[in-house]
C-alpha cells in the first residue's frame, strides 16, 4: 500500500448530511502511505479540525445540468447527464473526477472510518477491481427492489420499469454472483479499464434504477463478459472494526411514525402481491 496513491473522497451539497469524522482517522495520514482526502461540495466547511481535508468546490453553471468543478485555481467544466444528480455523478466516476491515484475510497458522510481500514485493505494483497462491504439488512437485489417500494425511494412505475428492464437482461435470481448487494457508502477501486467502464455503465443503468443500490449489481451483471474483479468484506457494518454507520434521525411525531410504518407495510404487502402475479 505505501507504493500506491490512495484518495479518499466524500461528495455533500446541499447539507445532506453532517460532514463527521472520528478523530483517529487523522492518524491515518501520519503513516508512511500517499494519502490524500477530498471533500466535494457546493459550500466549503470550516477546516480548522480537519487540517488533511482538502475541498472541492461545486459551483452551477449557466446552462442546464452545468458544473464548475473548482480546486484552488483550477477549474474543470462538466455536463451532468438528465436523470443524475451532481452527487452522484462525482461519487459514480472517481477516475474522471480525482487526481491521478491508484486506489480510491469513497466515503459517504454517514459512515466513520476508522485508520485500520487501510489494513484492512492491504489483506487483499491489491488483488480485486471493486472492493464493498456485505449489505447490513438485505442479500438480493429482489429484496433491495421490494424494500425501495415499500420505502417510497420508487414509485409502482419504476417498479415495473426497473423489473422489465432486468428481465430483458436476463437478469434473474439465478446469477446469484451478480446479484449480490453491498452497502455502497464505502467504496474501494482501482484506477484502471474495468472501474472505468463499470463507472460508466453504472452511471448510466442509474438514470434508469434511481437508485444506485439498484443499478450496481445489474451493472456487473451486464459487463459480466470483461472480468471485473469485484470482492467483498467478510465484515458488513455492524460487525466490521474499520467502519460503522451513523444513523439518520428523524424528529416525526408517533402518529406519523405510525403513519408511515403502516403506509411502508401496506406498499410492501401490495406490490410483494404484484410481483408474484405480474412477473
């Protein structure tokens, strides 16, 4: 690992969420490793704490789907494609975006990494393309597609948009290998070919999914024919000492925690009911 340029970035606009990081993670770039971080975001945080963090400013342009990318002084231009927000277009194409590396970490501001993660890391000897962590919760891209439903991420017409698409494909619970699911808030990738076109597919399948949990194991499975080496942790986040998840809180009353769990159960019986009948 110290021979190799690693970035970790995070993409935040529009407070999403509260930029937090453990303060151990500022030992990690006391090591002898080519580390660098980057924070993406359309309003730069105050950086007395985290004196590693470099930002990146994300500026709207004049016309339509337009950014101004802005790093110190430079300047990078970019069109984001219809159906994708700026967040994910930076967190889908790190290649296009970052500096020259060699590996690069993608954290969501949800989840706490820990310095151990690039110890972690160095168990797979730089043997693998894609490197997740196991979902928390759910195996399948089934039960990821009922859940999204139920949850009100997708509407019944993505629903069936989404399940045509994946049957046309071939797409089944057959290719068990592809239809695995990972928790996509810590991301680990090579700069090389396969990540590439892996970002590239994947940015485009998510104009189609919403969702990205959605979109990436269709991505694998349809650039099945080139080899990427995806791998996963043994460790998901609740039992792995390298990262964890910081949980959203809401401030809904009872009546509509109530409400809304009922609405989620009654979305879930109904479209479960769908696709038993329809597909």
């Amino acid at each position: 690992m110290a021979k190799h340029k690693i970035i970790i970035y995070s993409v935040n606009t529009n407070n999403y969420d509260d930029f937090i990081m453990d303060d151990s993670i500022a030992s990690i770039f006391t090591q002898n490793v080519d580390l660098k971080y980057y924070l993406f975001t359309d309003k730069k945080i105050i950086n007395n704490h985290y004196s590693f963090l470099e930002q990146i400013l994300i500026k709207k342009g004049m016309e339509s789907n337009s950014y101004d990318i802005i790093y110190k002084s430079f300047i990078k231009k970019i069109k984001v494609p219809n159906g994708i927000s700026i967040d994910r277009y930076l967190k889908f194409n790190p290649i296009k975006f970052l500096p020259k590396h060699d590996i690069s970490i993608y954290h969501d501001a949800r989840i706490i990494i820990f310095p151990h993660i690039l110890n972690e890391i160095k168990k797979f000897k730089c043997d693998f393309d894609w490197l997740s962590v196991r979902h928390r919760y759910r195996k399948s891209f089934k039960s990821e597609l009922l859940i999204c439903f139920a949850y009100m991420k997708i509407n019944i017409i993505d629903f069936i948009k989404i399940k045509k698409f994946s049957k046309k494909l071939g797409f089944n619970s057959k290719n068990k290998e592809y239809f695995k699911l990972a928790e996509n808030g810590l991301l680990i990738r090579k700069s090389n070919k396969n990540v590439l076109k892996a970002s590239k597919t994947w940015t485009s399948i998510s104009k189609l999914t919403i969702r990205d949990q959605l979109s990436l194991p269709i991505t694998f499975f349809y650039l099945r024919g080139i080899n990427i080496k995806r791998k996963f942790w043994k460790e998901n986040f609740i039992d792995s000492n390298f990262a964890k998840v910081r949980v959203r809180k809401n401030n809904y009353s009872n009546l509509k925690n109530f409400y809304m769990k009922f609405i989620c159960s009654l979305r879930f019986i109904i479209i479960f009911t769908l696709d038993l009948i329809l597909f």
